[in-house]
C-alpha cells in the first residue's frame, strides 16, 4: 500500500508513542461514567445513614462505612441529595456562590452524586470553579530533591536552589532505603539555606518516615496512600481506621501531613470492580476527609499513564483536584509523573491547575534534573525552570515560583554545601570534602559529583538514628559551626511543633515563619477584583526575567 508522507509525518510525532486504549468499563479503564457506577442515593434513620448510593447498610464493604459514618453529615444529605446535580454545578462557577455555601452542600453528598456534579461539567468550567474552591487564597508549589547515588551534598545544595526559587515544600525519597536518614538531613539543611520556613519529607515507609518526623528531622508526610476498593487497601495490609489512626499519630507530634490518592491506582491494581476511576477516587477523597486529615495529594499522581490513556481522562484528573477543594482539603494537586513524549501534551495537562491555582500546583516538580528524579522521571525539572517562569510572565499567573540569578543560585548551592559540610564534621559523620562542596555549588546532577563511600556513609546513616540524634542536635552543631541563621531557621521550624499553626488546612510558612493557612488566608474568590491577585511587588519578580531586553543594558 501507498503510504501517505503526511499522515507518516504525523506517525512519527512524540505523541504517537504515547499509549491509549478506548473505554473498557469491565475492568475499570474508564475515567468518568462507567456504567456500573452507581445511582445517587442515600436513606436517613435515626441520624445514621442506612443506604447510600443504592446499597443497604447491612450490605456496606468498610469503605461505604467509613464514609457513611464520617465523611457524610448525616443531618443534611437527604436535603443536599435531592438538588439537582446540574444546579449544584452552576452554583460551582457562579461567581455570587460563595465557597462556604458549597462547602455546606457537598458535606451531604455521597461519591455517585459528586460524580454526578463534574459529568455535567466541562474543563473550563471545572477550572472556574477550582479558583473559586481551591482552601487557601494564594496558591504554592512543591518540588522532588533526590539524586540517584543518595548524594547529601547535592540533595542539601538542590534543595538550597529549589527553596530559593520559590517552593515552600520540597520531598526526598531513597535510592537505598538505609540512606534515608542522611537524605532528610540534607534536605532539611538546605532547605533553611535558601529560605527560611520550607517545609520538607522524606518519603518512605511509614514507621521511619514518622520516626524522622518525630525527631524534627523532616516537617510533614504525605505519602500514606488510600484506595477506592476495599480488595486494593486490604492488599496493603490496610483499612481507613488504620490510616486515620497513622495520621493522629503524625498530628498528635505536631506534623503536617495529607493522604495520598490518585485515578487509576485501583486499575493498575488489579481491583477497580468495573467502576469509573473518578468514582473509586472520590471514594478515595471522602475517605480522607472522614479521618480529619488536612489535606490530600491527588491528581493521578504516580498512575497518571492509567486515566491519560483513556478518553477524558485528563477532565477527570482536574475532576479529582475540584473535588478534593470541594470537600475543603488541602489540594498537593500532582502535576507529578511524566506521562507523555509530547511537550504539548504535558503542558495542556498542567495548564488545568496552573491557571486557577492549586494550594499545590505540583507536587511533584523536579528540582533536579530527571536522571536524578528517584520518584521517576517528573511531569516538570530543572531544565523547564524559564518555561515555567516565562509561562507566568506571559499569563500573569502566579505559579509559585520565581526568576533568579546565576550569583544567587551559585550562593546558596555553595553556603548548603558548606553547611552541610560542617555538620557532618560536629556530629561525626564521614567527611565531606572541599572538592565535594565545590562539585555540589555548581553540579547540575550526580553525573557531576565525585563518588562517596558508600558503605560508610550507610553505617553512618544508620548511626544518625541509633545515637538518637534530633533537631536540636543539627541545630546545635550549625550554631557551633557558625551557621547561625541555618540554625535559627532550623529552630523555628521545630517550634512550629508546638504551636501547632501549620497542622491548618493548607498551612505554609513565610520567610518570617508566619503561617498562611485556609484559616487566616481564606480563599474569597467571587470573580473579577476578589481572590488572590498579584501584588505589584510579585509582578514585578516575576516579569523581570534575565532574559528579557532591559533599556538600561544600553546607552543612550
């Protein structure tokens, strides 16, 4: 056959390697609107809900229950039942709805109904309403420091660049689990190098990720996942009374911490039950909401390949973001894991929670280049840093992050490596050298990085754990060493633990240590001149891009 050169040409395109399939409802690979999904519905009696979405309360799996009991206000559902759902729909986009009436209503409604709402839904609108929803007026953003050799010089001198650049959270995880402590340890250092007040995790399993916590090592968690089938969290030896049980235990120590949850990881798991992903993830949403937990890391995340492959799955990735805002969590809206050979395609993705805001626009940039990236290669890294500061500069949109110079980045990256440098010298650990601080201060990634021992390094870390060593040890050899300010940074963190401030829906810290929350930053959008609005000193850093022609760079 006689092939055609342009349909060729298009064959050829990055996003034609892309994997799709079309809708297959029997095992789940659909993302909204599946035909077993089940009919809106709920049954009151005596205050307690005894059937919801059309199944009796004798016949609930523990997920029904939970929800039924917790996450549903029993008081008002059969009055917010029985709107209708493209009314509750328009209310979301009309700009003379306050956010605190909806927030009322969807405290009534089941999963079928909440779906019901964003099937009436297109994603413009579902945008409108998510910059109306999102808990916290200002919106933030969170980025990944690792490196694949669990180098702590570099992870201390990125995590320094990427705090300067504008994140106010940034998560670590291990290429080998045993290096764990030193990653936290090194995150943590820079973090306070480039801005006071960033708040930092290392993401692992749960016991040793709320151990680092509890020493005041890292300052949040996120990574304790919930699941929309009961098949999926019974095979991570789970229920939702354990996770909420896992989440006092973070809160009652004075960590931040959200659930995590995306489309798609009951398909990949094997145990969608021929439901809509957008379904079981609501299910996922009110879960955690039940658990009294602060926030949740939803959009996909990690199983992004699962609902991109299918039709509207993108619309219901933004659904799942809406809906987590809706329900009045902090919103870490993913952005995360690379899905797509296509530039394009990445960006459109993106652009769904970019342009409303998210309390989180990413959850996942990668703040070093994705060799190093040992979360997988993200949606975001460090070569896309102008982009997405040209992005905000061209919509003047607040993306969270800000332009920065080559002396500045170069400064930072240096003082964390001295810092770093110097606390491994009072605590006793192996040493870091001068060539090692002067790789990291100018290292893109850890091809650039000299070699470490390792095996040492590891006896070390597990040192770092066994001697009981805390935050206020770090502090303490900072102070000695003469990194006063890194100290003082590294202490108001801690105290935030007592306070209790930042554990409010949506909670950061500024520079000063002041915490903005949904509290006392709530978002107050009703259209044109309210919500968050760019100061003129945030336009003006983010327009000023070195790039850009400056009359003063000539003479006249």
């Amino acid at each position: 056959m006689k092939r055609s050169k342009r349909v060729q040409a298009l064959e050829a395109r990055p996003v034609n390697q892309d994997g799709f399939v079309v809708d297959w409802p029997e095992v789940g690979l659909i993302a909204m609107g599946s035909p077993n999904d089940p009919t809106p519905s709920i049954k009151v009696q005596n205050g307690k809900i005894v059937e919801m979405d059309g199944i009796l309360r004798d016949k609930f799996d523990f997920i029904d229950q939970f929800i039924a009991d917790y996450a549903i206000d029993a008081s008002i559902a059969e009055q917010a039942m029985a709107m209708d759902s493209t009314e509750i729909a328009k209310m979301l986009v009309d700009i003379h709805v306050p956010r605190q009436e909806i927030v009322k209503i969807v405290r009534g409604l089941t999963a079928a109904k909440l779906v019901d709402v964003f099937n009436q839904m297109n994603v413009v609108e579902m945008m409108m309403a998510l910059q109306k929803m999102r808990a916290r007026k200002t919106p933030s953003n969170q980025c990944h420091i690792t490196n694949v050799k669990d180098n702590p010089v570099l992870i201390a001198a990125d995590g320094a660049e990427a705090s300067l650049r504008g994140f106010d959270e940034m998560e670590t995880t291990v290429a080998v689990v045993r290096y764990a402590p030193f990653n936290a340890l090194a995150l943590l250092l820079g973090s306070q190098v480039g801005r006071g007040g960033t708040l930092i995790q290392c993401a692992l399993e749960e016991a040793t990720e709320l151990e680092l916590g509890m020493r005041g090592i890292t300052a949040y968690a996120e990574t304790i996942s919930v699941y929309g089938t009961e098949n999926v969290f019974v095979d991570g030896d789970d229920t939702p009374w354990s996770k909420a049980f896992l989440a006092s235990a973070y809160a009652s120590r004075g960590l931040k911490m959200r659930f995590t949850s995306g489309t798609g990881s009951e398909v990949q798991m094997g145990y969608a039950e021929g439901k809509s992903m957008l379904y079981l993830e609501i299910r996922c949403i009110m879960v955690t909401r039940g658990a009294g937990v602060q926030g949740l890391q939803n959009g996909s995340v990690s199983c992004i390949g699962v609902p991109a492959a299918v039709p509207s799955g993108i619309r219901a990735v933004l659904a799942e973001n809406l809906c987590a805002a809706m329900i009045d969590l902090e919103v870490a809206s993913s952005n995360d894991q690379t899905f797509t050979h296509s530039d394009i395609r990445r960006t459109a993705r993106t652009l769904m929670q970019f342009l409303p805001g998210t309390d989180f626009i990413c959850s996942g940039y990668s703040g070093t280049p994705n060799y190093d990236n040992m979360f997988a290669g993200s949606n975001w890294d460090v070569e896309d840093y102008d982009d997405w500061n040209i992005l905000q500069r061209d919509l003047k949109v607040d993306g969270g992050l800000r332009p920065v110079s080559e002396e500045e980045i170069i400064r930072v990256r240096n003082k964390a490596a001295k810092a770093i440098q110097a606390v491994f010298r009072e605590l006793g650990f192996p040493a870091i050298t001068d060539e090692e601080v002067e790789a990291a201060t100018y290292a893109h990634g850890s091809n650039d990085m000299p070699p470490r021992n390792i095996v040492e390094d590891l006896k070390a870390a597990q040192e770092l754990m066994s001697r009981g060593i805390t935050g206020l040890d770090v502090i303490k050899a900072l102070s000695k060493a003469g990194f006063n300010d890194v100290a003082s940074n590294v202490l108001n963190l801690l105290k935030q633990r007592i306070s209790g401030d930042y554990l409010h829906t949506a909670a950061i810290l500024d520079k000063d240590f002041n915490v903005i929350s949904a509290v006392n930053q709530q978002n107050d959008y009703q259209g044109p001149g309210t919500g968050y609005r760019l100061s003129d000193a945030r336009w003006e850093e983010i327009k000023n891009i070195s790039q850009a022609i400056n009359p003063s760079d000539f003479d006249v």
